[in-house]
C-alpha cells in the first residue's frame, strides 16, 4: 500500500475554528498548538496532560510521538513534536472538552 503525506481540515461546528492536521501512516497528527486549538485549552494545560499520559504508562511515547519538520512564520524549518490519534483522544478525555468531541474531518 503506498503511503502519500495528506493534509486534511478540521473544521469546529461553531463554524469559527479550523485546523490542518497531518495524515501520515493511517494516522492523524497534531502538534501542541494544534492540541491547544483543537480542545480550547491553552498550551501549558496541553503540556501538563501530555506528561501525564506519559508519565502514567498510558501510551508509550516513542510509538505515538513523531518529529514533522514545519515552516514558522520567520521561514525557518523546525522540527516539530507531532502526537498521533491516540495521544489526541487520550488528552482529549483529560481535558473533558466539549470541542474535541466535535472533530469532523472534511
């Protein structure tokens, strides 16, 4: 089966909230910010729940995380930690929010 990188949108029901999330592998991945956005929790609450996944043994986090090399606004490449689908729906029931259970792929 070949694999080819896609991009896919999320788009929130309020109409308001879209994000490019990264399809590779079978899988959805998101970077902190996306996380932030995606559940509407600022990224230090991300962080604190990423941790804890971590640090609680619930996912092991050299099979869910991967480095994406991503353009910044300043035109530099950066490689960037990436969290698969299910670290995103891991945090997303830490989180309880209401947003991520809305996620609709277009």
């Amino acid at each position: 089966m070949e694999n080819k990188d896609q991009i896919l949108i999320y788009k929130a029901s309020d109409g308001e909230t879209q994000i490019d999330v990264q399809l590779q592998n079978e899988t959805i991945w998101l970077n902190r910010q996306q996380l932030s956005i995606l559940f509407d929790r600022d990224i230090k609450t991300i962080g604190k729940h990423l941790n804890n996944v971590f640090k609680e043994g619930e996912l092991e986090q050299k099979t869910v995380v991967a480095k994406f090399a991503t353009t910044a606004k300043d035109g530099k490449s950066y490689e960037t930690e990436h969290y698969n689908l299910d670290v995103i729906i891991s945090v997303g029931y830490r989180v309880k929010s209401k947003r991520g259970t809305q996620l609709k792929l277009n």
